[in-house]
C-alpha cells in the first residue's frame, strides 16, 4: 500500500505542468492528501474507502483529459442546450458534458469531421489528390491547409475531400462544382488563400478557355473538347465542360455549344422535293380519273 502510494505521489510530483498535455489534467493535492490519510490509519475498510475515493478521482480526471482533447481536435462545444444556427450544423447527443456539432452533406447524411491538427489535414489533401488525379503541387497543399483554418469555403472543400464518394461525379456534385471541376480538368492550377480570389482565377481561366472553344467555329462539341484539352493539357469531358459553361453562362458570360441541325443538308433536300413535284404533276397531266 505504502509503495504504490509513493509511487502515484512521485508521479504526480512530476507532472508539474499539465496545460501542455493532452491527457488529463489531474489535481495533485486531494489525492496527496487522502494518500497521506490512509498513511495514518490501520483499518482496513478505511483504507478501501480512501483507495476507492483517490480513483474516483483519477477516472474522472482521465475523462475530462479525453473530452478536452475532443473539443480541441474536433471543435464540440460545451453542452449549452444551445444551437447556434450560423454553424449551419445541429447537436448530436452528449458526451461527458460535451455536444458534438454534426454537419451534414446534401444527401442528408453525417459527414465525417477533420482534424484541427494541420499534419492530419495535409494528410487528407494529398490522400485525395493521390486517388482522384488533381495535380495539386504540395504548396497548393499546404495554401488549402492553411487556408482551411479562416476560410469557410476552404474548410469545406477539404471536409469534402474527408468523405467517400463512388466516383469523382458524387464529389463534383456540390454547390462549388466550378472549383472542383477547375481542380480536376486542369494540370496546371492557381490556387488562392481567398475564396472571393478563387472565384475570379476560375472565372478567368474557362472564360480564356471558351474564348478559345468559340474560334474553333463549326466543329461538333467533342472535336472542341478535344482540341481543347490538348491545347490546355486538360481533361474536359461533355459533362465538366457543361459545367464550366454553365458557371459563365450564371455570371452572364455567353459562349456558343455546337448546333444541332435537323436539316443538315437542306440543298439536297430542297432539290430532291423539288424533283418529286415535277414528277408529281406531269403523272397528274397524264392520268384520267372516271366519274363517280
């Protein structure tokens, strides 16, 4: 007994500074006092009762240490019984004096959190980046990461990249499907700290693109995408091309789609129609009809 009091007393002797720790943030003193107790008393049943007390004490400590490091990782906030809508986000149950802030996707299911640790989110980004093909240079990286931390369009992008999707369709399907489809069709990228800056490289960068799409006059829509592609190194396909357009066409910029002629060749037509009214009334010249 006197030896594992000791030994808890050393420890928590030791652990003299505990703002800097994750764990728990025990209070040294109840339990030096109670262990110097049970130093003084030979009962048995007292000595139980102040062993119980001491780890009551320390489990309850343990948890707080957890729940703190949650809040920290993870942002839960003090269980007020409050929801502040601006979070765009509800509670989800409690723990340990905590509610955990849930957001949720269009699909209307929970979407997974992200660390507030910047190697985590890094880890995400490059994870990403490695399965879907985005070329994004470790700087660009690293400017996503730290923009994460003030942006709210950035910290959702990268809560987006923190998700599962089938395929890269589920993830472009998203209010911001110009930043994404920019960030998947694109070898070459600009990526900004400031979502408003984004926006405009965007903006400029198909608004060039479609200039180019535009002067390459009556080719069909994928001999466009085509020769774009290998002009931009790009990887457009019908449906980011449609997106791109589409993101222009909002912002009152107008570019030509390839047209669909239902009478490609009219001459022929018109010549062939022709030839079948001449036909027409000379078999009407020469045939009688009785009377009836």
């Amino acid at each position: 007994m006197n030896i594992v009091a000791i030994a808890i007393i050393i420890y928590l002797l030791r652990k003299k500074d505990t703002r800097k720790s994750d764990v728990a943030k025990v209070s040294a003193f109840p339990i030096i006092a109670l262990m110097i107790l049970s130093f003084t008393v030979n009962d048995g049943f007292s000595v139980l009762v102040t062993l119980g007390i001491m780890s009551y004490i320390i489990i309850k400590a343990l948890k707080g240490g957890t729940h703190n490091k949650r809040a920290k990782d993870y942002g839960w906030q003090t269980n007020d019984n409050r929801w502040d809508p601006r979070r765009n986000t509800v509670p989800e149950g409690t723990m340990g004096g905590y509610e955990k802030r849930v957001e949720y996707g269009r699909d209307g299911k929970p979407l997974k959190p992200v660390s507030r640790n910047a190697g985590k989110r890094r880890r995400v980004v490059n994870k990403f980046n490695e399965e879907y093909g985005l070329n994004l240079t470790d700087n660009q990286v690293l400017c996503i990461v730290d923009a994460s931390y003030m942006s709210a369009g950035w910290k959702t992008e990268l809560t987006a990249m923190n998700q599962k999707y089938e395929n890269v369709y589920e993830w472009l399907e998203s209010d911001t499907r110009w930043l994404r489809a920019y960030l998947y069709v694109l070898s070459i990228q600009d990526v900004s700290p400031d979502f408003e800056e984004q926006h405009r490289i965007v903006t400029s960068t198909f608004q060039e693109i479609f200039n180019y799409s535009d002067s390459l006059g009556d080719m069909s829509l994928d001999e466009k995408i085509k020769t774009i592609n290998e002009k931009y190194f790009a990887s457009f396909n019908r449906v980011t091309y449609m997106i791109a357009y589409r993101f222009l066409e909002y912002q009152g910029f107008k570019h030509k789609l390839d047209s669909v002629e239902a009478f490609k060749y009219q001459d022929e037509m018109d010549r062939l129609k022709g030839k079948y009214d001449d036909y027409f009334s000379e078999f009407s010249k020469s045939t009688t009809y009785p009377n009836i």
